[in-house]
C-alpha cells in the first residue's frame, strides 16, 4: 500500500511532540526533548498535557523506552521478549501515534496470529507502507507465503513480502 505524507500528518505529530516539551518544560526545564523524559516523569505530568499531545509524545517517550530494552534483549538471544516490544511498539503506532491503517493492522494481526512469528509492527512513516515481522529462520519462506495467501484473503490485495536476515549492519573498514 502505497503511503502519503503529504497531506502534513506527519508533521502534525511532530508539531504536537515539539508542543508536549514546550509544555513539559514548565515541570522539567532542562529537557531539550521528549528523549530527555523518563516514562515515570512522563507519567507524572502527562496530565497537563491535551489530550492529542499526550498521546503522541506519550508514544515517543515509551519508543525510547523500548529501543533502550531492546540490545541486552538481543544480546540475550531473548527473541520472545524483543517480539514483544514489536508488537507494543505497533499498539502504540496505531493507537497513540495513530500513523497505522486497516491494512497495516491487517497484516501485522495475521502475522503475530502465526506459528513461530515473534513480533510484527509497521515499520517506516506510517500512514501505509510496510510492517517487519520476527519469525524463526527456518520458517520464513513458508511463513511468507502463508502471511501472503492470508492477507489476500482478507484484503483482496497481494502484498510483495521480502525476506531479509539480519547482519552486524555498517561498520567501518581498515
């Protein structure tokens, strides 16, 4: 599903981020961003905010959260509990950062629904595009094709799935 950002959605998010530390500032005034607000002190003062600036900043402060839990998970091999913080992470896209569509939530409740999926989140911007599923290596082509047939079934559309293997990413040479 092609996405659109061009319609300044995007932009409204980060505009009510931007508003939430404006606002957080009166409490907290050495913060210079939501990365610099704890999920307690968010919690704490979250009630000051309007209702749509608590949401997304709330979203971006337990995303921190999260990307702060997820190396010694990964260090740990702990897969279950990284699939897990995949699948928070997408409740909090759809629901608090409300960047997800049908389709999206489509895709990402029959792959979590699948044997040996770990976690399944949208990836990317929103608004469409992609999600990233965690699924055990040896079951990756059958699970691509089975998340294919299922999401055809439910949405009349063929999705293009790729798979991809983790790797140390980019690292300099010499």
């Amino acid at each position: 599903m092609r996405r659109k950002l061009t319609s300044g959605e995007y932009n409204k998010r980060r505009a009510a981020c931007e508003e939430a530390v404006r606002l957080l500032k009166q409490d907290l005034p050495n913060i210079k961003a939501l990365r610099d607000v704890n999920v307690e002190d968010f919690n704490r003062l979250s009630g000051k905010l309007p209702d749509e600036v608590s949401k997304r900043a709330r979203h971006v402060v337990e995303e921190i959260e999260r990307a702060k839990q997820a190396p010694a998970l990964l260090e740990a091999g702990d897969i279950q509990n990284f699939g897990g913080l995949m699948n928070e992470c997408h409740i909090s896209l759809r629901d608090l950062y409300e960047v997800s569509c049908p389709e999206l939530d489509t895709m990402v409740h029959i792959a979590q629904a699948m044997d040996r999926c770990y976690g399944a989140r949208l990836t990317g911007a929103g608004f469409g595009g992609c999600t990233v599923n965690l699924v055990a290596h040896e079951t990756a082509d059958t699970f691509a094709r089975a998340l294919a047939t299922r999401y055809e079934s439910e949405t009349g559309y063929h999705p293009e799935i790729y798979i991809s293997y983790p790797s140390d990413g980019a690292a300099l040479l010499g």
